[in-house]
C-alpha cells in the first residue's frame, strides 16, 4: 500500500489497512525527525521524542508512537501527526543507531501494547 500526502508518494510504512493519527508535541531540542521513527515520551511534560532505549530517567526509554511526517524541532517545539495505532512495516520504521535486536524486541512490545503492530513478514 503506497501512501500519498498531498503530491507527494511516501514510503510504505503503514502495512494495514485501519491506522489512527493524532496530534503530539515534538520537544524543543529534538532535532529534524523523519516520518517513520518511533517515539517515547517526555514523562516530565509529555512532549514526544525520538525513543531512547538508554533513557529511563526521562520517559523515552519506552516506546509509544511512530511519527507519521517528517518534522524539525531544533529550536522549538513542533505539533505534528503520530500513529497511535494500527499495522506498520518494520523495513520503515527508525530506531536509535545502537539500539540491540533485544531492545528493539522489547521496544515492539510497548507499542504492540498500544495497539501498534510492526509486521516483522515485510521486512
């Protein structure tokens, strides 16, 4: 399934046919993200960044969304579009540089827990 936004074709990260959006904050300080990575959250004021096994003091050390469009919050704060459910291509998803195989096992299970199913046959 080839996704289009507005003109442009995406890649094929979304591997079902029924997936839901909604809005999230993206932390100032984040940095350019692309569509597709996974996200954690900010326990101290439920902005979102990218997820960060490593990370327990602050929340992104769990795994809760995938970013639907890309994005750049290097000097501010961006609210932009998340998946908070539904079937994804692994091959498209974007994980931490030094993430394990067993991080990313565990990571898949939070957001199979939210409802979030990674098709692991695709990739």
């Amino acid at each position: 399934m080839t996704e289009t936004l507005d003109t442009e074709v995406v890649s094929q990260l979304i591997a079902g046919d029924t997936h839901e959006l909604k809005p999230v904050t993206i932390a100032s300080g984040a940095g350019a993200l692309s569509r597709g990575t996974v996200l954690g959250m900010l326990t101290a004021d439920f902005t979102f960044d990218q997820f960060d096994q490593d990370d327990a003091t602050y929340g992104l050390n769990t795994a809760r969304s995938i970013l639907a469009e890309d994005v750049d919050a290097t000097s501010s704060a961006v609210v932009a579009q998340a998946y908070v459910l539904g079937k994804f291509r692994s091959e498209d998803l974007i994980w931490p540089s030094d993430i394990t195989n067993a991080e990313k096992q565990a990571a898949l299970l939070n957001l199979q827990d939210r409802g979030i199913v990674v098709d692991t046959d695709w990739a």
